[in-house]
C-alpha cells in the first residue's frame, strides 16, 4: 500500500514538527517496509538538510522564504501531488492553511486522516494571530476533522475535540521520543553547581522568558539554553552571567548536551494548556536522557510528579517551587533513571509507530469492504 505523508514544516529546523515527521515515519518504515510505501512531502525555505536522515523516499520542495506565502505555495503543489498520485492513502499534519490540500481531497475522494498535534484555535491566539486568520484556520480544521476517515491526536484532550466535532474515527498517538536518547547515562551530581538545561525554540508558551528572573535569583545553578527562535535575542540580553546560550544545535547533536546537564526546564502557560492536554516532546526527551524535570502543573503533566521524576510549580511563586525542586534532585535523579528503563520505554517513536499502523490498516480494510 501507498501512502503520501504531508507536513507543512522546513525539516532542516531543529524544532518539534520536523522531529515529529522524522522520527514517526522512520520508524514506520524500518517496521513495515514490506508492507507500505512511504513517500513524504516536506517545504523547504531554508535549503538546510534534514536535521536528522530519512528512511523512507522524501520530496523536499523549495518555496520562498516569505512567512503565509510559502504555505500557500506549498499547499498548492501538494494538492497537485495528491491528484495526481494514484490509487494511494493521504496523511496530513494539520497545518495553518491548507486550502488547496483541503479541495485536492475534496475532489480525489481518495481516503485519508490528520494529526492533530494541537487545536488551531488556541495556536492561533498563542501566536498573536489576526482575528480572520484564526476564523479561517479553525474552519479548515473542522472540515478536515469531519472529513478524514481517522484523526491520530496527541492527547485525549483533543481526540474529545474531534469527537465532539464528529469525525468518523479517532485515536490518540502521544509524542514520543529517539531510543537513543534512552542510553544517555547520567552525568556525577555535583550539587555545588547545578546544571538546568532548556532545549527549545524561544516560543511564547513554553516559559523560556520567565528564566532569567530565576537564573538571578539562584546565582549558584548554570543555565544552558539550547537552541534558537525570534525572542532568544530579546531574553538573552536581560539575562544574568550564569545563562549560557548555545544558539541552534544540530538535533543529531542534543545528546551531547543532555548528557551534560543535571535537570530540564520548561515552564509551559497556563492559558494556553487549561483547556489542551499536553504532550510534550520536551519533556520526554528529558525522561530520556535521565534528567528531572522542572515545569507548570498543565493537564498532561500529571506522571511527572505521580512517579516522582519532577516537580510541577502550581502557583506565581516558580522561585520557591524551584528551590524545593532543587533538594529533591537526588531523589528525581533515581526515580527517573529507574523509570526510563520501565515505564518510560513506552515512549519511544516505534511504540507511536505500531499505534499509527494498526489505526490506519484498521481504515484501509473497512475502506475496502
């Protein structure tokens, strides 16, 4: 069987949608080659290779360098790849705009589902997007979701959104994580001199401008901050001395990096996640690499704090939840390196594999009764 995979996002950016798309359908492939087909088709504004090596056959089209533009003309050829690709099931990571995609699947008839990695009105509003932008990005979610013969979510959170919406199937696939990050060993705990590492993008909801307040306020502990985005500049200059910053590393690279930290950092808005349950890519590479955790008590978080891998900071005060977080390291350190080993393998992007493929073979063998 042949199936077309389609993502809106640069695979040359070491952020979460390419890692998704990577590591997801990697581990399709090396599972069921024999069975399907995989081809993936990915923009390209930066011309930067694939952060890390596809496994499958994968289309990297170039469009401009322009922020909605490269959407649209993104979204149109790939509604000429869907026309024109034969007797094949279509999978789409649920974008910003797919206009074009949406009437190519429309008028093909030909069976396909949706990620949804998050439900476009709250993005839109995290983003500070215009009020005609957010009509329009929730209408084409609707109609996809209604349309598709399987949404795959992230979270129940949004499987209920789905459902309630009406589409015709759901199933929840939760971010995962690289078995390599599985075999980072944990570095010797010196607490004289904590390591907290933060690996991100610098977006509007994941905390990373409230660290610099809390790097002056425990001048002992040495942030590392890793990776880059529009705001690192503007948060980086109000940063005290014990901020490192790394700028962008190659996602091949992050081990390095874990490996040589002591905790993770992300402090996740409220707002934003009050009525989205979380599934962060984050925090599990965190789980991973054998790192305790530090971040906001937001509906997914729950098995941070119920298998005593980290603490959830609850109220304003994130100074005196960090601080208690701090003395508790010994104990988070040992409760995660035994959990990674466990529990925490479910985790792992061929687990997300396995439930993505018996969801869709489920679809294709009612499609053809």
């Amino acid at each position: 069987m042949k199936i077309l995979t389609i993502s809106s996002n640069d695979q040359g950016l070491s952020w979460g949608p390419a890692v998704h798309f990577l590591e997801l359908w990697n581990a399709f492939s090396t599972l069921f080659e024999k069975r399907y087909r995989i081809t993936g088709l990915v923009p390209s504004w930066t011309g930067k290779p694939c952060i890390k090596p596809a496994k499958f056959a994968l289309r990297r089209i170039q469009v401009p360098n322009i922020a909605l533009f490269r959407q649209i003309v993104f979204d149109m050829i790939a509604s000429l790849y869907i026309l024109m690709s034969g007797r094949t099931f279509i999978y789409v990571r649920l974008s910003s705009f797919h206009l074009f995609v949406l009437l190519a699947l429309a008028v093909s008839g030909k069976p396909f589902c949706i990620e949804l990695n998050g439900l476009s009105l709250y993005d839109a509003q995290s983003s500070g997007k215009s009020a005609w932008f957010k009509t329009w990005t929730r209408k084409q979610e609707r109609w996809l979701v209604r349309k598709t013969r399987l949404a795959l979510a992230v979270s129940k959170s949004i499987a209920d959104y789905a459902e309630n919406i009406g589409t015709q199937r759901v199933q929840v696939v939760p971010n995962s994580v690289s078995p390599d990050f599985y075999t980072i060993a944990q570095r010797q705990y010196e607490n004289e001199r904590t390591r907290v590492i933060y690996v991100g993008t610098y977006t509007s909801w994941d905390g990373s401008e409230l660290i610099p307040e809390l790097a002056r306020r425990f001048p002992e502990v040495e942030f590392i901050m890793v990776g880059d985005g529009n705001r690192r500049k503007s948060i980086q200059e109000c940063s005290p001395v014990n901020m490192t910053y790394t700028g962008t590393v190659p996602y091949s690279r992050l081990p390095d990096y874990y490996e040589k930290a002591d905790a993770g950092i992300v402090l996740y808005e409220h707002e934003r996640h009050r009525s989205v349950q979380l599934s962060s890519m984050k925090v599990l590479e965190y789980m991973a690499a054998g790192l305790p955790i530090f971040s906001t008590n937001v509906p997914g978080q729950e098995f941070i704090e119920i298998h005593g891998i980290g603490r959830l900071a609850r109220n304003d005060n994130i100074s005196e939840e960090f601080r208690q977080f701090l003395a508790e390291i010994p104990r988070y350190r040992n409760n995660v390196n035994e959990y990674r080993k466990t529990i925490g393998k479910a985790y792992s992007w061929l687990e997300a594999a396995r439930i993505t493929e018996r969801a869709i073979r489920e679809v294709l063998a009612k499609t053809a009764q």
